[in-house]
C-alpha cells in the first residue's frame, strides 16, 4: 500500500538535514495524495498500492512556486531513493542541469519500485546523461525513460546505447530532439540489433548532414532482425524515397513492428508507392504516420488502393500536411467504406476541395469515422461543404497533459 503522508514525512525531513527549504510545489503534490489516500479510505476503497509523483514545471495550474532546480533533485533522491511506492516521477519541463541529472541517476541506480521517469525538456547536457545512462545501467525496474529536449548530444547518446547492450528491463527510451549525430544513430541502430526487449524507441530529430541516408538504411537492418521493437520514431531524419523504399524492403520480413512515424521528412510519390506494398504484404504495422511529407495525389492513391482490397492491419493513418488535392482525399475516403479495419485519418493541412470535403463530410455522417479519430469537423454553408480544424491528434498529449477536463484521464505521459 502506498504511503504518501510517509513520504512527505522524509520530504521535509531530509530539507531539514540539507538546511534547505521545501519546495511548496512538491509539498503540495504529496499534500494531494495524502488527501486522496483519505478520501479513498473515507469511501471504503482500496488503497493506491503506489504512487505517480507528477512534478512538470510548465504545469501553471498547480505549480504557481516556480520550476524545480538541481537542489531539488538533490532531495528527491535523498526521500525516494529506497521508497517501494514511488513508481512513477514526471519532471518535465523542470531547470535542472548535469548537476541535478547527478543525483537523478544516483535515484535510478538505488530505487526500489521505480517504473517511469519523464524529465524531457530540462538542461541536461552530455555529462548529465552519462550520470542518467549509469544509474540505468544499474537499476531492475525502470521500464520506461523519456530524455527528449535534453541536448545530450552524440556522447550522450552512445552511453544510452551502451545501457542496451546489457539492460533487459528497459521497453521504452525517447532520445527526440537530443542533438544525436550519424555516429550514434547508427550506434544505436547496431546495438538494437541484438536487444530484445526494448518496445519504443524516439530518435527524432537528429543533426545529420550527408545526404546518403546512411542512418536510415541502418535502421532499415536493424528492422529486419529485430522483432521486438513495436514502436519507432523516426521524424526529422531526411528520409527521402530511397530511405522509404529501404525501410520497405527489410519491413516486409518484420513481424513486430506496429507504429512508425516518419513524418517531417521529405518522402514524395515514389516513397508512398512503396509503402503501399508494404501495406499490400498485411504485416502487422497499425499505425503509419506520414505527416509533413509530400506524397501528393498519387501517393494518396497508391496507399488507398493498398487500403481498400489487401490491408486489414492497419488502423491509422496520418497524411497530414502533403500537397494531397481532391482526386487523393477522396481515395482515401473511399477506402473506408471497404476496410473495416481502418478508424482513424488525419487529413489536415492538404488542400481540402469541396469533392473532398463532401467525401469525408459523409464518412462522418454516416459514423464510419468518428470525429474523436480525425482532425477534421464538416459543416454547410450556403449549400457548400467545408471542413474546420478539430484540436485531435496522434500523440495530442506528447509534449503536455491536461491536469482538469475530459482528456485529463486520457492523457499519454
């Protein structure tokens, strides 16, 4: 059973011994779940058998004390290092440093029951990552990693893929927006080779300057042995349509992998084409994001005719943002009448015509997609249809999460 009135007890304890002073935000984050626990008592619930410390400094609505520092995290290892309740700790968008990642690893290393640690967006650097990757290196628990925002560039990144060669408990590392190079892309890529237990992996926006596509082709490879990987990101990479058709090739042997994202890159009709014989074979991939691409219309129908005889995996589809027209929105919606497997398509972004609007005005109509899986709301005019913006997407909740509301409960940290 988890004990918070225990943990705020060692909170402000291990203040006093450091001569520090608590910070009103955490206590008034462990104040709430000591009050929840109460209540919970009060109507004769189970008790919470661990606790999920959400301390994100862009939270305005609960953190009005300012973000945590380096000295925080000195205490928070000092209170959690041995706690068997803590499981989950969010401290994005915090100010802490490769000082602060110090006492972080340090945390990781000796805890006990932690599952999940978020501090993207911080100013950890190369040297706080070696700190991070070490006490990862170390611990039993943690499942899940997420460093994005994080400039712990190549050095950092090539500790991480060290961490894989021996961790077998970590499924989920985000390394996006790290500043990671064509070395530790490719070190990473290698390395994956042979792990077999992480699910997701985030290597977005690399800093890359050959325009080979070495990186993708190893990660091309890599797909093709690794059956594990169930998740990958691959945003920001330059993939053009040589890389795609590269990823095509070795993914029609994978038998794993279930979301990809290669959106933001500059994959056009050629690239689509192959994806659509990727999506012919049936492997068990559900979500494709092609977002920010430039597949234009005959890449829309290339993948729509994919879609409406031969796929019955695929379950989203993103084509955000890519030059499509009428003739290719229209295929896609007229895909959907035939695949039943098919519920989400994010189409905003392309140049929505009246033929297009009408096409998925009646796919909404008619509830074969419904508006919580699309970004996009019909309405008529004057006997004209258009289409409005809808605040939905694949990963809504990736940089934030609503702390009151509907989406509070759904958000993904």
């Amino acid at each position: 059973m988890a004990d918070p009135s225990g943990v705020q007890n060692r909170y402000v304890e291990t203040c006093k011994e450091l001569e520090l002073k608590p910070h009103k935000f955490i206590l008034k984050v462990l104040d709430t779940e000591r009050q929840e626990q109460i209540m919970r008592a009060k109507r004769n619930e189970d008790p919470q058998d661990n606790m999920e410390l959400k301390l994100p400094g862009n939270n305005l609505f609960t953190n009005t004390t300012g973000r945590l520092r380096d000295e925080d995290a000195l205490v928070l290892y000092k209170s959690l290092a041995n706690s068997m309740y803590v499981t989950e700790i969010d401290l994005r968008y915090n100010n802490m440093t490769d000082e602060g990642a110090k006492y972080i690893g340090k945390l990781i290393e000796e805890s006990c029951a932690l599952q999940q640690l978020n501090i993207m967006c911080n100013d950890i650097g190369p040297v706080g990552a070696e700190y991070i990757a070490t006490g990862v290196q170390m611990n039993h628990t943690l499942i899940s990693l997420r460093l994005n925002g994080n400039k712990i560039g190549s050095k950092g990144g090539m500790c991480f893929a060290g961490v894989l060669q021996v961790n077998t408990v970590l499924e989920e590392l985000d390394l996006g927006d790290t500043d990671q190079d064509t070395q530790s892309m490719i070190a990473m890529a290698t390395v994956l080779k042979q792990n077999s237990t992480l699910r997701v992996l985030n290597m977005n926006r690399p800093l890359l300057f050959s325009q080979q596509e070495e990186t993708t082709v190893h990660y091309s490879l890599m797909l093709k042995v690794n059956n594990a990987l169930q998740e990958l990101h691959l945003q920001k990479c330059d993939i053009k349509d040589f890389g795609a058709e590269r990823l095509v090739d070795n993914l029609i042997e994978n038998i794993g992998l279930k979301y990809l994202d290669l959106s933001c890159n500059r994959i056009t009709r050629d690239g689509a084409l192959a994806i659509s014989k990727l999506l012919k074979r049936n492997t068990p991939l559900e979500i494709l994001d092609l977002g920010f691409n430039r597949i234009e219309d005959d890449g829309a129908v290339s993948i729509s005719e994919a879609l409406i005889d031969l796929n019955r995996t695929l379950k989203t589809l993103v084509i955000t943002s890519n030059n499509i027209r009428a003739p290719g929105l229209v295929a896609i919606a007229r895909s959907m009448h035939t695949n039943d497997c098919l519920q989400s398509v994010f189409i905003w972004g392309n140049h929505l015509e009246e033929p297009a609007c009408v096409a998925f005005h009646e796919l909404i109509k008619s509830e074969r997609l419904e508006e919580e899986y699309t970004d996009v709301k019909s309405y008529v005019v004057d006997g004209h249809t258009y289409l409005s913006e809808l605040n939905h997407g694949i990963r809504r909740h990736y940089y934030w999460s609503p702390s009151y509301g509907p989406d509070a409960s759904l958000a993904i940290y």
